[in-house]
C-alpha cells in the first residue's frame, strides 16, 4: 500500500510588528500579531528535499514588515487582503494563501477629558482578529474577537436538566454567568468597511449578554449569535466558543454563615466548553 | 431568510485527575486531564432553554471521576473508550460523544539502580494524548503526543529555495533543527495494546528525527510519517505538526570573533509553522 | 557545627474569590486573589513534625472566604488589615502575618451612557496590589500596581552612554518607551482612604508617564516616583520596577524603503530591567 | 522634605542563548537564559538624564554573547563569575553586579543504549541556576534549581494541628505529597566542581524527600536542607521553596462508592506555600 502526503502547508506565525501612523494631530499605535501559512504544490519539498518552489518563512516575515509600510493604514483585513494577494500572486506554486491577523488592544490615555497625543495603556485580554483565506477561487473573509471576559452577576439560571446517579449540582435559578468569549463571523464580501463593522458587532455580543435572561450558557450563546446576524446582513454565519468560567458559592454554611449568593470561589479549571454555529438558511 | 443552528457541542474541559493505583510492591501514579464534549440533539436548549435533554457539564466531570476507580487502570484509550461508551449509552440524545486525554508524564525515582516504591518525579512538557469519538456509526481512536522538544545540532539544511525582493536568510547546509513536535495518528482498531504501540511509535519518530539527513522540515516531517506507517499496519493516517523552534547564529564577526556554530540566539517567535499528514492510499 | 533553621514562613497562596455586594440599584463585582503567610513560633513543626501550632493552610484559606462575608465590603487595603489581624489575634504562636491581595479589574458594561446594573467585562492586565504586614510591632500598608502596559510613541530618546567594543546601539532622540510597570508604595498609616488614593496615585503615574521628556527609562522612573511622593504625603516611599519592553525599528533601507520610526519588531524577549526606590529623607 | 533616591538597579533579563560545544566524538548542546543587574553610581541617570555612566543593557546583552564563545565551556557557575567579573571590571561606575543564569534541561536521545551524537530531547520544567554577586567585597555564588516537580504517594501524613471554627480539613496518616521544589544554597567559594556538586545536592535532596516518614511539608523541608548541609561542607546555607501542590481525594462516598485514597482532584490553585532556611550556627 502507497503512502500519499495529504494536506500539508507552511508559514510563518507570531510575526509581532508595532507600527506608528503618524496623523498631524497625533500618533496612532497599533500592534498585531500576523501567522501567514501557504498550501500549494509542495510535494517534492517533502519527498526530494527540493526547495526550489518554497519561499522561505523568514521571506514570509520580511514580506509582512516590508507591506506593512505602505499597506497597513487601516484594518486589520484590509491589510491580511493585502498580504494574501501578495503571496497569492507572487508564488505560482501557492493554491492558497492564509492570512490570521491578532490585534492586541492600545487605548489612548486621556487626562482631564483631554486625549493625549501619543501615550496608550494596552494590556487588556481581549483582541480582534481576522482570518483572510484566498485561493483561485475567491477570497473568505472571518472576523471576530477572542478573550473577551464577560460575567454578569444575575439573569442566570440552569435548572431542568437530566439527573442521574452521578448528578451533584443543585439546581439554580440566579448564579453567575461568565464566559471568555470567542467569537468568529464570515463576511459576505471583501470590500466592507470592516471597523465600523467590528465595533457595532462587539456592542450586540455585549448587549445581547448583558440583557438576556439565560436559562443556559447555550441559550444566550443563540441568541448573541442570532442577534448578529440579524442586524448585519453583510455576515453570513458565526461561530461562538463561550467556556463557562465558573465562580462556585463558597459553602458558608457550615460555618453558621448565610451566603445569599455572595462569596464564590472563582475558578479556572475544570470549565464547561459550549460552542456553536448560526447560519442562514 | 430564517436562521439555522449548525454544529454545536458541549461539555466539560479540563478534568484534572490523578490515580494512585496499588500494586503489591509499587504504587503507579498517574494524572490525566480529560475534555468531554457532547453533540446530538440538543436543539431545545438553544431556543426554548429547555434543558431537559441535557446533561450538566458538572455531571459529566463526577462522572470520569467516578468511572476511573474501576476503569482507569491502563491505558488512556481504554478509559476514553469507557467514557464515550457510557455517554452515548445512558443518553439517548447524545449522538456524538468525544473524549480528549491528556496525560502527564511521571518518571519514579531510582536511587542506585533501584526504582523506588512509591516516589516520582514530573514536569516534562512531553505528554501522551488520545481522542476517543464515538457515534452510531462506530469509534474512532486517534492517539498522540504533544509538546515533545526535539532539537538536532546537524545534519540539517537549508538551501536552494526561492529568492525575490524579500529575501535576507542566508543557504545554509549546516544548521539546529528544533521542534516542539505534535504527532496524531489514528489506529485501525479499538482493541489494541495502546501503550506498547505508543512507546514502539515515539522511538520511530525519535529515531527517524535523529538520523534523517534534512534538506527542509518538510522533508524530515515526511520521513516521520512514513516511518510511522511503514512500521505500523495498525496506524492508518498520521498528522504533524512540527514548528521551528529558530535558533540563530549570532553575529559575532562585528566584534572581530568567528561564530562557527557555536553560539545562537534561542527564539521563541516568530517561528516557522510546519504540518503534514500522511496517508494510505 | 550546629544547623540552625533561619527565617520560615508558611500559608496558602491564590486563594481565588469573587464578591458580589448587591446595592440598591445595582451589583458590584469584585474579584481578588489572596495570599497568606504566617511566621512565628513553629520550630517544633520542623524539627519533630509536632504540628500542635500549625493552623493549617486549608483553614487559611476556608477564613479568608468566611470573613469575606462581612469584611470585604470596600478597599482590599482594609480587607488584608482584617485578615492580618485575625491571624496575630487568634493565633498565639504568630509573631507576623502577611497577607497579600490582588485585585482583577472587572468594568461595568455601559450602553448608551447608561451603566448596567450587572454586567461586566474583564481581562485588563492591570491588577491593583496591596501586602499588609501585622507584627506585635505595629502594622505597614503598601500597596500598588501591577502588569500596568503603557507606551509613548515619542518624547523619548537614549544618547550619550558609554560605547565599548561590544557596542551596537545606534543612538536616538526619538524611540518608543514601553514598560509593564509595577509600582509599590508604603502608607504612613493605615486609615486612609485606600481607594481615592489609589486612583490618585495612578493618574500621577500616568500623567508624569505620558508628559515626561525622556532621556532614558531611569529618569522617567524618578520622575514618575517622585510626582508621587510629592503629591502625595501619606506616601513614605515608592518603589517601581519599569521593564523595557523593546519596540526595534525594523530595517527596512535593506528592501530599498525608508523607515521613519514608522515599523517595529514588537519583542518580549530580552527586555531591558530598570527598578529605583525613591524616598522621603 | 527632600526626595532621595535608594537602591537602584537596570540590567538585561532574558538572554536566550544557545551553544554547541564541538566534542571529538559528539556535540553538546546547552541552553541558558541570562539576567544581567548593575548597581553603582548612577544617580545623575535618574537624576539629570545624563547617560555618560550608563552601559547600554543592549550592550550587556552582546557582552553575553561575545563572552560565550570563549566562557561558556563548563558550568553556568563559571561563565556567571567570568561576565559578573567583566561588568565590574570594566565599568567604574558599578558597584555591584548580579548575574543570574537558568539553564533549560536538554537530555541526549539514546538509541539501543548508544547515546547518539547529535540529538537532543528538551522540555523538562526542571531547571538549574545560579546567582553570582561581585562586589568590591567580593563574590557570592549561589545556586540551585527551581521547578523540580516531586510527588509521593504515601509516607506523608498531616495530624494534630490547631482546630479553630474554621476548620475543614480532615486528618490524615496517608496522602499525597507534591511540590514544586525550589533550592537555592550558597557556596563557601567560587572555586569548586559546581556541577559534581549540583549533581550531588540534587541526588542528596530527591533522595530524602523519597525516604523521609513525613509529618509535615515543614518537617521534610528541614529534612531536605540539612541533609544537604550535613554531606556538603562547601554549603553555608540553603533555602527551600516547597509550595504544596494539593491532591484531593474525591468523594466517591456521594456514589455508593469507595475512595481508598486511590482517586484525587489534581489542583493548581489555592496551593500552600512553605519556605524555611537551614544554616550552619
């Protein structure tokens, strides 16, 4: 029986780059993390050691410093486009091109109402991120966010579920709900203006979360996900990861002590995993 | 246009469990972290909240605790395959059940060429994994390694490749290979001594890593996973991942000192992201 | 020769709890991190395993939830002075104890300039510190900062140091200046207003970051400690550890392109380690 | 009241290095990471932001790397005293400089018990360091290791300690034992076999660790330190850090089932913390 290689692709990831875009006003900063990884014929690079058709992963990082100059000025996706095309173009044996893009948030510091030119705090878990796959096909364009850390301290409940002989939980209908959220949307089309896309998308995740009554992390998951694509029409399905961060009441009882859902233990390990998809139909 | 839920799990990860199981003249300890996941039909709980079809994730966790005093006594498959049996067949609405095990590595003690009875020592990065599916269709064993740091100080190179405006890595026929190696394969069978074929797979790919002559990564990837197959009828298809864990001469010519590999920055990022499966026809 | 055991302490660490304080009209969430460490008259623990003094970890921990209840209700500052106090009262073989909290930042969710009653979001890097230490001697608060991310893209420069011949730095008048700044500073008493000083002496840190013309990241360090000390005279001393988290102009000038301070090699790895301590004489 | 600034401090942290030594007949590979720390007169940095005293960390970094090819042969103790020499020696403004050096594991692979020449196996958490501290006054060496996880899984014990309202923990003649040890002991000279010596030490601490009837993480500690100090004279004094990595046995009671302390929650967090110091009178 013949072995065959199947998929197989290679790139660069991590590729950290810092840019200043200088304004007349001020300086905006901003940072990503970019991972290229390209698929095509490379058959004989594995099974003849014959490089001639790879382009190096170090090439790959000086192309993503070098475009950056003159080609990220905007979003994110605008720029993963950018280098996609490149690579797409530049490298005959390149079917497809995979551009993930991470962008780590910087927020302008502001004293006395007043923002300052050039100095940020950054630091915070959350980040944007896109994912631009283009072949001979066509181009895919998949936003999203991950590391959002969201808890709302009622409007929680799970109760009603199958009980067996391993069943400890008791039932609840007011706990808290917290979940790091990732979420992960596909754009109908390349040409979007894709910031102003993000931020209104983040305020539905964020208030859809915080006004739902949750009978259940996969409830409010629905209906976060159903809420984006009902008020955005350009996405065409979306995918939520929302592990549930659980924050477990301290058994204050047996210490004569009353805890009306108040003192918990807050936890990382083990974490309940939902996830799930919304499309249209 | 009305909305679909597509593809949806749940359950518990991160289950982190050690067992001391006694034998007559040792204790063998061992720790596992297990992610359970669930699909089926649970539609309801999504749009109505009604959870009724669903087993708590809280539930699942008591469950791989209580089921590893009989049935966590050898290998990590055969526990996986007990989990995923008692999940799809005590709920009806399960019609996929996964399993993820991770095992951490424990080494005994041995003071003068003796092992000891009941000391171990731990903390390597190398851990032996599995995932277990099981669905009406039948059970899929697909078993592993992660995090397995493998360097060469030779008989690695890299030359020949394509050069265009980006280019700034120099031909090299002499250079360290690092790897922080990821290894899946998936078995033929269900009913297999696992823990042998493991060890017999792991020296395969250590032996093979050792003595390739590698013209690239891919090439030395590929030899992997050839051998693996070659070697083994019970493995059908097997998947890498084999990042490059870069070290880079330092450039010590512009203090008037020769660097004739010797002394290298170690990378962590950016790095080289290389994968590949490998298959029977 | 005798041995002697020296300095011993023990306690718990990472006492992970979350708080819910329900106001009138909305909830307050709070998060924190408590360490334990109690040092005293435990000699016998070591030398004979007598452990008729020992008040076990696990109660460490199962007090720190308990007095939660009714004591965490504002600062952690006064938090940790109950804890610190409970230990040295209840516990006669306690000659000091130590309690260290961290805080996680958690930010109401704001839609429409309307805060919600009781959802948040999470994730800053930036925690709020505080380490009370309780002897028979007398009780010393300080508290701080720490894993704050800032960053001015200018108004800083590096000239005019020693050159040798391991030399390669190119002087500059114009650099980006990051650190992941921790700062600790020690309270003449220990009834104040912790928390409006603690916002107060953030934004002197801030302020005199973001403003500071920087001939190097000691000076900005003393500047920034000693904007602190002077507005400040509940304040004795303050100390900060200013990491420099390197942002490399990337060189571009090899591709045949300018670089005006414009694209950077975001690094972690290895960062400059600038500490001072300023205090009133 | 006038400001004053107190102990300062700037260096290099984390150069990652790596070195092939070119044997006859095989390769050696190490691994280190090196801090660099400089303390001296440097007031006029803070003060004036005058640089003219001020040795660039970049600076230091490439003096690490220059200094390697020559000084880094033997033990991290040697190459640590020959770059702490040269900071002093070469820079009248420092007064003291602490070189701090963590070497990352790296085990030759071995094939059918022949030790292959060239490739390596990394990853272990185990890592031995060292402290260097030239003064005018001289020099101090210390060393050890830190992230030694050790487990044992019995002849430990914890009874008779202090019940108080808060008390949950049941007394136990048999459980677990686990720690991520940290050691840190300091040499008589600079002028010894530091690496027979670690070898020794490390040996002389897992063995009594295994062999001690433990009644307490106290009490194994002193065991561990004097132990060391009794078969070492060139050892004045050593720190252990024994944070106690709790196994809890999980109740299996609740199922109609049997714990014979056989099935444990492996936990990270909340972990009790001991430390203790051993010294020669």
């Amino acid at each position: 029986m013949k072995l065959t290689l199947k998929k197989n692709a290679y790139g660069k990831n991590a590729v950290n780059l810092s840019k200043i875009i200088r304004h007349a006003n001020y300086h905006e900063f901003r940072q990503i993390s970019v991972n290229v990884s390209l698929e095509g014929d490379f058959e004989t690079a594995h099974t003849l050691g014959d490089n001639s058709k790879i382009l190096p992963t170090d090439t790959q990082k000086n192309t993503v410093y070098a475009l950056a100059k003159e080609h990220f000025v905007d979003s994110i996706e605008n720029f993963g486009l950018c280098l996609a095309n490149h690579f797409v173009q530049n490298n005959p044996p390149v079917s497809q091109a995979t551009i993930e893009i991470t962008e780590h948030p910087w927020t302008r510091m502001t004293f006395d109402n007043e923002p300052h030119h050039h100095a940020y705090v950054g630091g915070g878990s959350e980040k944007r991120t896109t994912t631009i796959v283009q072949t001979a096909d066509g181009i895919t364009v998949t936003s999203g966010l991950k590391d959002l850390l969201i808890l709302k301290t009622t409007d929680s409940g799970f109760e009603g579920y199958i009980k067996d002989q391993f069943t400890t939980l008791k039932e609840t209908a007011d706990r808290i709900l917290a979940t790091q959220c990732e979420a992960n949307w596909i754009y109908t089309s390349h040409d979007l203006d894709f910031t102003a896309l993000f931020e209104k998308i983040r305020e539905t995740l964020l208030k859809t979360f915080a006004h739902h009554k949750s009978l259940s992390v996969q409830q409010t998951l629905l209906a976060m996900g159903s809420a984006v694509l009902e008020e955005n029409d350009v996405v065409n399905e979306i995918s939520l990861i929302m592990p549930n961060k659980h924050h477990i009441p301290f058994n204050l009882e047996q210490f004569g002590l009353d805890n009306k859902n108040e003192i918990f233990i807050a936890t990382d390990e083990p974490f309940g995993y939902i996830t799930g998809t919304v499309t249209r139909e």
